[in-house]
C-alpha cells in the first residue's frame, strides 16, 4: 500500500490540524505522477467506492452548485474481422436522453491529445457514414468498412457525474463515469474518475485524489 503523512498535506475544510498516517491501497508503486494544468489525472475505481466517494464531506463541502447526471449508453459498431478497431478507430452512436449521437475517434489521436471525437446528431439511432463531418476521416472509415456490414461490437451504458470544485484558488473540474461494458461474454464493470485543474496549483488534483480515495478504502489504478 502507499503510506500518506496528512502532515505534509494542507489540511482542508472540516479536517484537523495535526499529524495522521493513513494507507491507500493501491497497485502503484509510487504517488499518481502531479499533472499538467491541461491535463486531467484519470483513475479507475472500483465500482464499490462510488456510493463512499459521493458521500464524502469533502467533495461535498467543495462542491459549487448541484452536480449534474446524465445517462449514456453507446453502442460500438465494427466489421465482422474487427477492421475499424484493427485500424485504432472506434464507431459509436450514443443516446443521451432523446438525442442519437454518432462518434468517431482515432485512438492513438487521442491517446496523444492530438484530436477530438467527431460527433454527428442523428434523427435516428442507425449509424450513417455519410454522416461524418470530416471527409478525411470519413474516407478512412469507409476504405476500412469496404461496403462489409456493421454490426453491434459491444455496448457501453454509464451513469456520467460531473461536479465544479473550488477551494482557495484552485478550480478542479470532477468527473465520475460508472456502469458497465456489455459484451457476448457478459457484462464487465467500468468506473473512472477524472480530476482536472481548471485554474489554480496543476499538482492540486492529485493531492485531493489522495485526501478522498484514502477515507472511501478504494482500490485504484491510474488510468490510460
């Protein structure tokens, strides 16, 4: 496990002064590396700590206004050998609320934060490659496809929570997915955190990530 000394962390609201060791157990070996300020520090949770973490009086006590849930569930289309995930592409159509949207991603773009998801609004829940707004990127799906059908690779539904935290004069952007990925061999659950620093110290989301996983008892690993 990872030994913290609260004394070397400034106390927050509603904690005490003082020294307190606590332990998180984790498979790291050392500390979550502190982040750059346009980076976010992803984790993945156990699903169990969820209910913890909401409760925790500390994300609430930093907690701006109320936060925001919404209900995903995307289903990801490939070919039958698998072309589009052989070629780091990803097809999904997503239904947030009434709303079908169809995204597309190159994998390795944003893994390396070169480019975003391209998104289309559908008027309904059928994928349209036609659709893709970025004709590069629609032509290197379509020479992938080759006129092979599509079909449901697996399935995604997730609970999205999303929280603005501020203390001083840092600004953490909060955001929890969990659910899980349904496949034909059975559902497989998903949980991640993501911390951001909007303004303030780009090692903040870090330490706080410490300070509340530490008193739910989760088991973390960092993510990507």
């Amino acid at each position: 496990g990872l030994a913290v000394d609260r004394g070397d962390i400034p106390p927050h609201r509603g904690y005490p002064k003082g020294r307190e060791t606590f332990t998180l157990d984790t498979p790291m070996a050392a500390p979550p590396p502190t982040p750059p300020a346009s980076a976010a520090l992803e984790l993945t949770l156990a699903a169990e700590a969820v209910p913890r973490l909401r409760r925790h009086p500390l994300l609430v006590a930093l907690t701006q206004g109320r936060p925001r849930r919404s209900r995903e569930c995307a289903i990801y289309f490939d070919t039958p050998d698998l072309a589009l995930a052989r070629a780091d592409l990803t097809l999904s159509v997503r239904r947030v609320g009434r709303v079908a949207v169809q995204t597309v991603s190159r994998l390795s773009d944003a893994r390396a934060g070169q480019a975003a998801p391209v998104d289309t609004v559908l008027t309904r829940d059928a994928r349209d490659l036609a659709r893709i707004p970025d004709p590069e990127l629609r032509a290197l799906v379509a020479a992938q496809v080759a006129g092979r059908p599509l079909a449901p690779a697996f399935e995604m539904a997730i609970t999205r929570e999303t929280r603005l935290l501020r203390e001083d004069d840092n600004e953490i952007g909060f955001a929890l997915e969990a659910g899980e990925l349904r496949t034909a061999r059975g559902p497989v659950p998903v949980c991640t955190l993501a911390l951001t620093a909007r303004a303030g110290d780009p090692g903040y989301p870090a330490q706080l990530a410490l300070e509340l996983l530490a008193d739910t008892g989760a088991t973390v690993e960092v993510a990507g």
